[in-house]
C-alpha cells in the first residue's frame, strides 16, 4: 500500500499565479479530507468529500479556494489567485468510512512569494 | 463547535525522563479521541485512539493515554523518552458519529541527551 500520494511536495509560486495541489487516496477509502497547517492557526479542515461528493466545505477559507474529486482516486485543491498569506502546508488524508482513522498524505508545501 | 486545547505549545525533557502532553476538549457528548505524531517534513502518523471502552489507552512506540470524561482530558504519557520521540504531537476529536476531526494546536516535544 503506496499510502496517500500528495504532489507537488513542495511549491514556490508568485503572487497571483494559479497553484493545484493534488492527491491519490488509499485505494478503498472513500473519505477524503483536505487539511492546511499553518504556524498561527495549526491544523485546519478546508473540505470532505465522501464518495467523491463534497460534503462540508464551511473550512475553505474564500472563493479563491476550489477543490474537485472527479472520481475515487484523485482530488484536486486549486488556489486562483495566489497570494502571500496562502503559503501553508496542505494535506490531504483519507480513511474507510466505517473506519474512525484518517491516513495522512506527506503535504504539499505552499510558497508564494 | 468542538474545540482542542492543548496546554503546553512546547515541552523540552531530557532522555529518559517520563513525559505527558497535557488535551482537553470542549465536548461533553459522545467524543472519539485521537493522538497522532507529526515528523519533521512528514505528514501525521496515528500514535493511539480512544473509541469506547478501556479509558486507558495504549498506542505505538511505548505511549499511552488516559480518556477522562470528567475533567474532558485525554493526556499523553510515556514513562521513558528517547531521542527519536523528538517531533510534534497532536490530540484530535471527534463527535460520536460525525466525519469531521478538530485538531490542538500542537506540542512540540524535544528531547535532549
């Protein structure tokens, strides 16, 4: 089992650029979660999906944020544009819903500058 | 909303010492509780849970947790550190029956020779 994929692991863009973040989860696992970490805030749920459907998404911070997950094996988190204070962690996790344990990704960390 | 404290943002010991990561969380109903570890430039592992049952709860690399719903605590201990426990660690809950997890803020545990 490869885990959950997340890529870029790292990314430095500039203001007003377009950035997509994007993620594999576990085969299986039919939750998935977006997650920003960041030094003030610590951990923070953006949006679920389960069974590709988007379910809460009261985390996302602005409509800059956009997230997609067109079918079991891949989500998107796109932010367009891009500005300085969005530079973060960004991780994404899945778990089995009859399960209560999520699977972390290794984050994709955000730099724009 | 369901809320996570966790007391001590940083916690300096040195080698074999015990240690406890101090939680408390906002909820009285139903929890399902949660610690994870959180690696330099790696996502979170899960290091213990508390679903039901037992309120002392045993998890990886030697740790363990008590579940107190009475003072709303589910604090982290090990009796004896070592060198690679260095890392963050945060305490997670959730409401019985719902998807979304709250996480702490975080502690991070240094041990030194």
């Amino acid at each position: 089992d490869a885990g959950v994929i997340q890529s870029p692991r790292h990314e430095v863009t500039e203001m007003g650029q377009e950035v997509t973040l994007r993620c594999k989860p576990i085969s299986g696992h039919n939750s998935l979660f977006w997650y920003r970490q960041t030094m003030m805030r610590g951990l923070e749920l953006l949006i679920y999906f389960n069974n590709n459907v988007p379910i809460d998404d009261s985390g996302m911070p602005e409509d800059r944020f956009s997230a997609k997950m067109p079918n079991a094996s891949f989500s998107t988190l796109k932010i367009q544009p891009s500005e300085p204070r969005d530079s973060a962690v960004y991780f994404c996790a899945s778990r089995n819903s009859g399960a209560n344990v999520l699977t972390f990704g290794a984050g994709s960390r955000l730099t724009v500058l | 909303a369901q809320s996570v404290t966790q007391l001590d943002s940083q916690v300096p010991v040195f080698e074999e010492a015990p240690v406890e990561l101090r939680c408390n969380y906002s909820s009285s109903v139903s929890v399902y509780l949660f610690w994870y570890v959180q690696y330099p430039n790696q996502g979170l592992q899960l290091l213990l849970k508390y679903l039901s049952g037992s309120t002392l709860v045993k998890g990886i690399n030697g740790f363990e947790a008590e579940f107190n719903k009475s003072q709303t605590s589910f604090h982290l201990r090990k009796p004896s550190v070592h060198i690679s426990d260095t890392a963050e660690y945060f305490c997670a809950v959730s409401q019985g029956g719902s998807e979304k997890l709250v996480f702490g803020k975080g502690t991070k545990l240094t041990v030194n020779p």
